[in-house]
C-alpha cells in the first residue's frame, strides 16, 4: 500500500501507480492525484494484513501507521528508525565504541561544553533533513550554536508531525570521519538488503549540513555496492527490518563505514529517488513491490563513467517566503548544462523552489552548485 503526502509527489510516482495498479491509501493528498474509485478508503485500508507491503513518499504517513496499526512490524521498525537514540543503543553490538547521548532541550543550557568531546553533531532525535543538525568543533561553538538551535526550534514549530521532527530531545553524537554517502534499498522477507541508489552527499566546507546536491555514477556504485550491503545486512539483523523500504546515510573511510540514520517507509525525500530511472532505468517503486533485484553488470554495459545528479534549490532561511514573487529559472538553470528534467516547486510554501535531475562528465558542475546563492535567483 502507497501513502502519499505532502511535501511533493512525482508525475513519475502517479504514473507508476496508475501503470502498475499499487494501492493507494485514500487521503486529502491522494485524492488530488487519483480518482475515488482507485483509492483504498481508510476503513478498507486498516482491515489489510501485517504482512502488507507499506511505501510512502513523505514520512508524514508514519503518523496514521503508528495509530492504525500499532502491532505489526512496520510500526516497530518505524520507531526504531525515527528515534536515533534508540537506533544507536541497538546497534551498539556493531559499533561499541561510538559515543552518543540523548539531551533535553533544556539541557542544552546547563550542559558544561568543557565535559564534552569534540567535534560532535547536535541534532534532533527525530529529525528530517538537516533542520536542526549542527557540527560542533569546540566549547565556543557549542554555544553559538545552542543559541541557534533555538532560533530554529520557533521557526520550525508546526511545519513538520513529531513524529517527523520533535525537537523536545535532541542527540550528541561523535562527529564520523569520512566521505558522506546516501542509499535507497529496501529490506526483503529474509532481512537480506536490495540496495537501488547509491549517491555521494558533497558539501561546500565543514560547517555545511545542507541537501543541495548528491550525484552517483557507475564507478559509485561499483566501489561502494558489495560494501555497504553487507554493512546493510548487518543492521537488518541487529533491528530485525523484514518487507521495509528505507533512505540511509552514512559516512565511511575506507576502514570503517559508519550510518548516520535511517529513514523508514521512503527512498529519498521529495521523490528524489526517480534519480534511478534517469541514471539506470531502475523504478524503485515496481523493484520495491515486485521483490526485484538490479542486475547492475548488465544494467552497466550500456554506461559511460558520466555523473547523474539531483539538486535542491533550497530557498535561504532568513527569506521571507510570502515577500518571493517569482524565481528566474531561466539564470538558475544556466549553472546545468544538461539537465534531463526540472520540477518547478512553489517558493512561497516550500523550503526549495526547484529540483532539477542531470548529467554531467564534470565534477566542478557539481561543486559549483553548492557555492551558489539561491538568492540571486529569487525575485523580490
């Protein structure tokens, strides 16, 4: 069963469905895309078994899965996943020596930064994005950046379900050494992992946490596949994830390949994950529910040793959403030079207003995109 949300949903996810025939919860958001007869009322919807295969697009869904079906495995792997504390004590058999601890909010204030261990990350416990996810590199920083958590916290406030992001507890964890990287897979009935993405999370220096930009490639894929499966069956085992789409991160270094968390019931966020269809002609969505596995030596002899990129034209914090007027994509799209399709995102109710998919054979393309200023693009 697929539960859409908000944010954003695809013509490419609707398109699936409509192909395919999936089922889909009926809801305020699915009700604008499918007509009633091809939707599953929700007195119809609760009646399924716990052996249901569940997707959504936005883990605003988690929320009427929790309350509807509060004894199936599903919720059990939602809590686990959306709660990183908890995700951390239970794969502490893995890594045991990693440091975290769980704060309040109002122990942000009392907690003596000279105690602490940096660098390390403060970030929600049940999070989304990088909305209130801050590296740490010294007691001065601790508190500059206490001070700016709770700027954020007023900000935030209501946009998001608690389930999605609660900023009454947050985690401290030790900051992980290595190159950043993303995954979409999905777990099968054995707990064995399918992994459909891999993406290379850059960023434009140390203090950045943004979503800006991820790109894969064949290479990508071939050095990191055999690699982060078996560290992805490691953790199937230890949570027990069975029939469980998921979008991890996860940083390594060659010796030791670390998850920063998990995301559940999703690949990655704002439909992103259609990257797959244009990159190797995966749909992740008929993969996910048909229990498919990609041949990846025979979806790669027709490769070349190109990169395939997403970007997120996230509008800066401190604009004022209801002030944007219109947005030049025009000068926007001049930084891609072959972009394979750009989804137009309302500026004045969302925190980006485009994603565009592309290929590119240079790597300065990518880095360039994260030195720009979205506000030379948004008119006033």
């Amino acid at each position: 069963m697929i539960i859409l949300e908000k944010p954003y949903v695809s013509d490419f996810l609707v398109e699936t469905i409509k192909k395919n025939k999936f089922s889909v919860l009926e809801n305020e958001v699915s009700a604008t895309f499918f007509a009633k007869d091809f939707l599953v009322n929700q007195k119809d919807a609760i009646k399924c078994s716990s052996n249901e295969l569940f997707y959504s697009n936005s883990e605003n869904s988690t929320d009427w899965i929790l309350d509807k079906f509060p004894s199936f495995d599903v919720s059990k792997y939602i809590k686990i996943s959306k709660d990183k504390t908890l995700f951390r004590t239970i794969l502490k058999e893995l890594y045991p020596d990693f440091y975290f601890r769980e704060i309040s909010i109002e122990e942000i204030d009392l907690i003596n930064p000279d105690e602490l261990s940096f660098p390390l990350i403060l970030k929600p416990s049940v999070g989304f994005l990088s909305f209130g996810v801050h590296p740490i590199k010294d007691s001065a920083d601790w508190k500059r950046v206490s001070k700016l958590v709770k700027d954020e916290i007023n900000k935030l406030k209501g946009i998001f379900p608690q389930s999605v992001v609660n900023f009454d507890k947050f985690i401290i964890e030790e900051m992980i050494e290595g190159e950043e990287y993303a995954l979409d897979a999905y777990f099968d009935e054995n707990g064995e992992a399918t992994i459909l993405n891999i993406f290379k999370h850059p960023f434009f220096d140390d203090n950045d946490v943004s979503d800006r930009v991820y790109f894969t490639s064949k290479k990508i894929i071939q050095d990191y596949h055999d690699k982060f499966k078996s560290m992805l069956d490691k953790i199937g085992k230890c949570a027990g994830y069975k029939n469980f789409p998921f979008h991890l991160e996860l940083r390594t270094n060659g010796k030791k390949t670390i998850p920063i968390e998990i995301n559940p019931l999703r690949f990655c966020g704002w439909c992103i994950t259609d990257i797959a269809y244009f990159a190797w002609g995966i749909n992740v969505y008929e993969y996910y529910f048909k229990k498919l596995k990609p041949d990846w030596d025979e979806i790669f002899k027709n490769i070349d040793d190109s990169y395939f990129y997403f970007t997120m034209a996230d509008i800066p914090s401190d604009v004022q959403k209801d002030r944007i007027k219109n947005v030049d994509y025009g000068k926007y799209l001049k930084n891609i030079q072959n972009p394979l399709e750009v989804r137009k995102i309302n500026p004045n109710n969302n925190p980006v207003f485009a994603i565009v998919f592309a290929k590119t054979n240079s790597i300065e393309e990518i880095k360039n995109l994260l030195k720009l200023d979205m506000r030379d693009f948004i008119v006033f």
